[in-house]
C-alpha cells in the first residue's frame, strides 16, 4: 500500500490530516518537508487536560485560550503539573473575555461549515485548550495538539490558534517549528516575531508593535510636544520605540523609567515620583494594564493628576482602569492606540443563544453558567435561564478587538486550507506555484486581508478617555490609524485639564514662585532649570533670576516663597532621639535597683560583705542617681533647669568616683597590712572614715557647682548660629571656667581612681575588686575623653544629645564591669560564694 492509499484510508473525503500539516504551512510560506513512515502508533506528550472544547471534523483545528486565570502567588511545581494543575484550577477563575474568544473561534467555524462558498464539503472541528496564562501549560497542550490523542487515535491538528502573549508565542514558535505546525496569535504584537528566520512558522492578525510605536510617534509630532516622559517595560521594544521614533523627530525625553514585573511595587512607586518630580506634560506609557494600575494608585497617593498620558495598545481600552474611581482622578483625557475595533454580524445572537442544555459536554459553558445565575450546580437550575435578556459583558459585541483577531485568525487558516484544496497542482513546489500560495481574501465584514510575512497591515484605533457627567470614564473614538497614517478629529479630544485646548509641554516653563532659573550648560536658553531656592532663601515672583536671601531671625516656609520666624528647637521627650535616651536612662536605674535588690538580700553573704558593703550600695544609689539626672537634660530648657541639670550631673559622677576611689584605697591597704605602719592605717581607716571621706570628695564638688552656679550660671537663650528652619533653645554656658572646673574635678578623681586600682590590679586573690575597679574606670575616662571634641563640635540640640551620651555610656561602663562579675557569682555560682574561696591565691 502506498503512503497516500495509507492516508486517504484516514480521512477519506480529502486529502489526510497529516498531509495538511505540509499544505498549511506551504500555503503559510513555508518550506517544509514530510517525512512519511510505514507505520504510526498514537502517542501524546504528557497527559492532555480534560479542560477542552472539542468537535470533530474532517480537519481539526487547535485553539489555546486563558480560560482560567492562575493565582499569581501559587509556585510552579514543573515535577508534578498535571496534578498542580488541577489544583491550581480548583483555586483559579473563569475570565469571560478569554472564554468570549473560544465562542468566537467556535462561531467562525461553524459559520465557514454553513458556508457554501468556502471548504463546501469540508467539516471543519476544533479541539481547544486552556493555557491558564502559564507558557508551559500552554506548551503542554500544544504538544498534545500536534502529537494527536492516544485514546481515539486523532490525528495530528495541521495549525494552532493562540499564544496570548510574545512570550508564550515566542516559545510556542520555537517547539511547533520544527514540527512544521503553523502557529496564528491573536495577540502577540511583539515585534521580534516579525523575524521570518527566527519565527517561520509564526502568524499573527494583531500588529506589530513597531506600527502603534511609530503611530505614537505621529502624534506627538503632531502637537508640538518637544519635553515628555516615558514609563515603558524592561524590553528592547519600548526604549528602541521612543529613542528611534521620537527623538529622532526632535523631542527630548527628560525620563525614561523602566518597569519590571519581578518588582513592580518599588519599581511603579519610583516611576511615579519621577513623573511627579518632571516637568514633562505628557507621559508616554509602554506597559502592560496591571501594572498602570499600581502606577495611578501610587500617583494619586502624591496629588499627581496634571498629566497627560499617551496609551499603548496594551492598557488603552481596560475596562478595569476605566471602571478604577482611582483612574478618573489621575488618568482623565488619556489619548491612546487602541486595536481596531469591528463587529461580527450574527455573534451576539449566537452567544445569547448558548445553554448548557445544548451543548452538554461543554465545561466551560457549564461552569459560566453557574456563575451568572449563581447555580451551584445545573440540576439547582430552573431551567428558564437564557442569555437572551440578560446584561453581561459578555455578551456585549458592539467593539470587538482582540475577539476579532480570533474571528480573523480562524478565517485566515479556513481561507488557507482552501486555496490548497482548491489548487490545481498543490503538490508542486511553494515557488512553483505562486497563485495557490498567495492568501488574500475579503472578510466578512468586507475587508480585505493578507499577510505580509507574518503580519497584516497596520489598523489601529484612537481612543480617549472623557469624564461623563456622573465623573466617570468612557471610551470615545477619535481617529484611526491605517498603516502609517493617522486621521484624527482633533476638536473630539477631551484633554486632561478637562477642555479641549491642548496641553504644552515644552522644554521649560517659566519658573514658578519659590524657584528661580539656571541656564544648562550646552542647551538652548529656553531649556533651563527651575532650582528651588535654597533653604533660608525665598522669591515670591514667577520666573525670578535669583533668589534673596531671609533675615536672620526669619527662615523660608516650605514653598520658598516667604519668610516666617523660625520655630523653637530642643531635645524632646516626644521625638525619636528623646524617647531613646529617656528609654536607656530608665532601663539602667531600673537595673540598678535590680543589682541594689540582688545586694540587699544577699547582703550577708561574702562577696556583698567584701570591701564594706556600705560603700557597694553607696555606689548603687550613685549610679541610679547618674542615670536619673540625665532625663534632666531632655525637654524644653527653662531657667532654673539649665542651672540643676549641670549640678546634678557634676554631684552625682563625684559621689559614683569617689566610693570608687576610696573601694580602691581599701584593697591597696588591705593586701598591704604586712608592711609596718599599715595596720594601724587599717584600724583607723575604717567604715567612718571611709564614708567621711565620700562625703569630704563630694561637698568639694558641691563647693564648686555652688560657687559656679551663684556668679556665673548657665544662662537660656536662642541658637541663630545653626542654619534651618528652626531656632535651638539652649542652656548656654555663660562661665566656661565654671564648667571646665566641674569636669576638671571628676577626671582628677577619675583618674586619681585609675591609677590607685592599676597598683592594686595583680594583688593576689580570688576575687580581686581592683580588677573590676581598673577595667571601669578605663570606659568611664575613655568616654569622657571622646565627649569633649564631640561635644564642641556638635550642633543644636546634638551637644545636649551627646552629653546624655556620655552619661549614660559611663554608668553603664560603671554598672557592668563592677557589678557583672559579683551579680554572676551571687546568682549562678553560689559555691563561689564563700569567704575561703574569695580568699584563696
């Protein structure tokens, strides 16, 4: 038996199905071969979905549709998708408009197998898929197109309908290429898939994007628009689009913000403040509708709503965006290229003649239904339902766009097969046979169509968004593009400020109050630069050339454009940097008592009782009282404040050194009791005179913040020195000697401290006090070595800030190193506790 015998025993009535594969994609332009085996088994890649619309013909036609929408947030399990898949489902939703275009590729062909001038004799079926929008779906589905199905033997589909977007059509091409299995989209524009050596196998009834740039293009020329902005996707398409078209039409872009989906919250909300911060009118958007969404959210946020937008195909018929209250504030007067619109005679009627009733096998029909009329399943349903009265976009086919490409695409295919059927000599060479390969045939709607390579020619809509009377938007027709003209009715334009005047946007404006004019450098002198004026400096007329300068007790409001007193500053409890400080000095007289707590009720034991007990909680109040006297600082400074807060902190710091000090004269003389004269220095340096010469430190400390205090204390008064908007109210020192001789004071015992606890540091015992004593006083003098050049050069209310700083970073010092190890020991080493332990070398 011959191969062809072998095929017409297949498909009897005509030639076989395989064979149209090659006829096809010749009739397509392609040159294919066939390669014919002399036996064939039925097999599929994968398992085919079991959501699908299937009619059987003579030959078969494939479809892949988004009929449900995938949750964006589920992952992609590749190792499990025919299980995921379903899953997926289970979660996902009908779209309508995607299920608008199976009925319309469903319509044209049952409308072409009633027609008796067009494949008269040939019944032509479809089998249709959903993709779910997810490229690998989509291939799967293809795959189990064109490898026929295993369980009926179905031949392979000769040609696909679908690729919703370039992506997926860019990989569908690829798989289906070396297949010989032409591939017609109905809406990807990318214009990469022009490239015949790349793509043979790609058609498409949609436009390449090249045609709706160059359109764009056209009608910025038209109106003058010489400085726009523009937001466009992460391709080669948008940037080439408005660098070749526009500027080479000499127009300046001042913008141009990419947008990518991976990010598309961050990356829309820094677009947005760039358009926000431009002097650009009109904005220029290449980008997809999802992401315009977030964009005009995010712009009204800001008060953005003074742009004009140009549309790209993509976004610029949304029913979504239209529909967005956000929209119609930010995004009114939008002019845009739209895909052209047209109708399809009997389709209406035939989509409100669809029940479930008829068309029992029809999953999709079935789960649109329930969802219409709210039936959760079809027995709980009348069974008056109809579409005949109902009001539903789906039905509604006054402006069919991406419907009509479907519409289209399946007549182009159906056109296709019969010229090649029709052909006299269709086994002969495509360049042999050059009438038979030529598709060029009139529609339905009376157009004429054909391909040029893989795209039609150029036809677009011009759309503009205008506010009704309730403050909502709707689409209205303004002109049309055919090919690389553009007829437009300009007077029908609603702009938008809401007129129909024209908005400028041009290179420079002149300058607004509160900025004043720079020329830039290599530019023409009507592109200039509005700088606002700098802070302290103000111009209340537009388009001033400098900008003066406010006197010294006054400072620019916010718009630059006058002078008003300047507001009283200080370290408040209230601002973040007060509350931190009130926060670390409560926490530390907090742990403090903590310690004092611990002492008291482990005052009996041997490492309380150690080098006079009295002297350790001395020292406790003293560091409570350290922390508590900078909350002093902090708040709004009065005269009386500014003279405590200094005396407290001097006082406080004395008491805190000198039991130090005294702690440390202590243990000197305790480990050196064998030397003659040192004993006796012991038994009359006792408790008494140990807390007698605390006291003797501290009233020397109190002497001089008296002195200080009574002649020349710290005085209130306003900072005009630091430069802002605001006046800094301080506790100025109005005697610096009295001040230095309070920090004097304390680092001379300080330091006197240090010296006396290094000697005593490698005195042998368990628990040497002069260790911790060493290590302290080391923090407390680095701290205060650092203050000094901080505290000079510290502006405003920072100098209070780093005096706090200094407070509390040597109490803390003073409070850990001392009391850490003895804390450790009470609580977590009881056994150490001991008067043999802390006694052993």
């Amino acid at each position: 038996m011959s191969w062809f015998s072998w095929l017409s025993t297949l498909w009897p009535s005509s030639v076989p199905s395989l064979l149209l594969v090659w006829l096809v994609g010749r009739q397509l332009g392609l040159r294919v071969g066939l390669q014919v085996v002399q036996t064939v088994t039925c097999s599929q890649w994968g398992t085919p979905s079991d959501q699908g619309l299937f009619q059987d013909g003579d030959i078969v036609i494939g479809g892949l549709f988004n009929i449900y929408n995938m949750p964006p947030t589920i992952d992609h399990d590749f190792s499990q998708l025919p299980h995921y898949k379903s899953f997926v489902r289970s979660l996902s939703h009908i779209d309508f408009l995607f299920l608008l275009y199976v009925y319309a590729m469903v319509f044209a062909l049952e409308e072409i197998n009633h027609s008796t001038m067009l494949l008269p004799g040939v019944k032509l079926g479809y089998h249709i898929y959903d993709s779910c929008a997810f490229p690998l779906w989509a291939v799967q589905a293809a795959l189990s197109l064109v490898g026929g199905n295993s369980s009926s033997c179905a031949l392979p589909v000769p040609l696909i309908i679908g690729g919703d977007s370039s992506v997926t059509a860019q990989i569908l091409s690829k798989i289906l290429g070396p297949l010989s299995v032409p591939l017609m989209s109905y809406a990807a524009s990318c214009s990469c898939l022009s490239d015949r050596l790349e793509f043979p196998n790609f058609f498409r009834t949609i436009p390449s994007d090249f045609y709706q740039a160059r359109a764009i293009a056209q009608l910025v020329i038209q109106f003058n628009w010489t400085w726009i902005g523009a937001v466009v996707t992460n391709n080669n398409y948008g940037l080439s689009a408005i660098k070749e078209e526009i500027e080479g039409a000499g127009v300046c872009l001042q913008f141009v913000e990419t947008l990518n989906r991976e990010d598309i919250v961050s990356e829309v909300r820094r677009a947005a403040l760039t358009i926000q911060a431009s002097t650009a009118r009109v904005i220029l958007v290449f980008t997809w509708y999802t992401g315009l969404r977030e964009l005009f959210l995010q712009l009204d946020k800001i008060n953005v709503t003074d742009r004009q937008f140009l549309a790209s195909e993509a976004w610029s018929t949304s029913g979504d965006l239209l529909q967005n209250p956000v929209t119609s504030k930010v995004a009114n007067g939008v002019l845009g290229v739209a895909i052209r619109s047209s109708t399809i005679p009997g389709f209406e009627h035939f989509l409100r003649n669809l029940n479930p009733s008829h068309r029992p096998n029809d999953k999709f029909l079935r789960e649109f239904w329930q969802k219409v009329f709210g039936c959760t399943s079809l027995p709980l349903c009348n069974g008056t339902e109809s579409l005949k009265g109902a009001q539903h976009p789906f039905t509604e086919t006054s402006e069919l766009r991406v419907t009509y490409n479907v519409y289209l695409a399946v007549y182009a295919a159906a056109h296709a097969l019969h010229n090649l059927l029709s052909c006299p000599n269709r086994d002969s060479p495509p360049g042999n046979n050059l009438i038979c390969s030529n598709l060029n045939f009139t529609t339905p709607q009376g157009e004429g169509f054909y391909f040029q390579g893989a795209d039609i020619p150029a036809k677009y809509d011009l759309v503009n968004w205008q506010k009704t009377p309730e403050g909502s938007l709707k689409l209205v027709l303004v002109g049309h593009v055919d090919g690389f003209d553009i007829h437009l009715n300009e007077s029908a334009i609603q702009w938008s400020s809401g007129s129909n005047q024209v908005p400028v946007s041009v290179c420079s404006e002149s300058c607004p109050p509160g900025t004043r004019m720079a020329n830039r450098k290599g530019e023409p002198v009507c592109c200039f630069d509005c700088i606002p004026c700098a802070e302290g400096e103000i111009s209340n007329k537009t388009g001033s050339p400098h900008c003066e300068r406010c006197p010294s007790e006054f400072w620019s409001n916010a718009n630059r454009t006058a002078c008003i007193p300047r507001q009283l500053d200080f370290l408040s409890f209230n601002e973040t940097l007060g509350i931190t400080l009130t926060t670390a000095a409560v926490f530390g007289a907090m742990l403090t008592t903590a310690v004092f707590v611990v002492f008291l009720y482990y005052r009996q034991t041997p490492m309380v009782r150690a080098n006079n007990s009295e002297l350790s909680f001395l020292l406790l109040l003293s560091l409570k009282l350290c922390f508590l006297c900078s909350l002093v600082f902090i708040g709004r400074p009065s005269v009386w404040s500014c003279r405590f807060q200094q005396a407290a902190f001097g006082i406080s710091f004395v008491l805190c050194v000198s039991c130090l000090q005294v702690k440390t004269i202590v243990v000197l003389a305790a480990f050196r009791s064998a030397r003659p004269g040192a004993e006796a220095f012991i038994r009359w340096f006792g408790p008494g005179q140990q807390r007698g010469s605390v006291c003797i430190l501290t009233c020397i400390q109190i002497i001089i913040c008296s002195t200080w205090l009574s002649l020349s204390p710290p005085v209130l008064q306003r900072d005009l020195g630091f430069q802002g908007s605001k006046v800094t109210l301080e506790c100025a020192m109005a005697s610096v000697v009295g001040f230095s001789l309070v920090l004097g004071y304390i680092g001379l015992l300080s330091c006197s401290c240090l010296l006396l606890a290094f000697l005593a540091r490698k005195l042998p015992d368990n628990f040497n006090e002069a260790k911790l004593i060493t290590f302290s006083m080391l923090i407390f003098c680095a701290v205060w070595v650092a203050f000094v050049p901080a505290y000079v050069s510290s502006p405003g209310k920072y100098t209070v800030a780093v005096e706090i700083f200094a407070i509390l970073a040597s109490s803390y010092g003073l409070l850990f190193c001392i009391f850490t190890p003895k804390c450790f020991i009470i609580l977590l080493r009881p056994e150490k506790n001991t008067k043999k332990h802390l006694m052993a070398k």
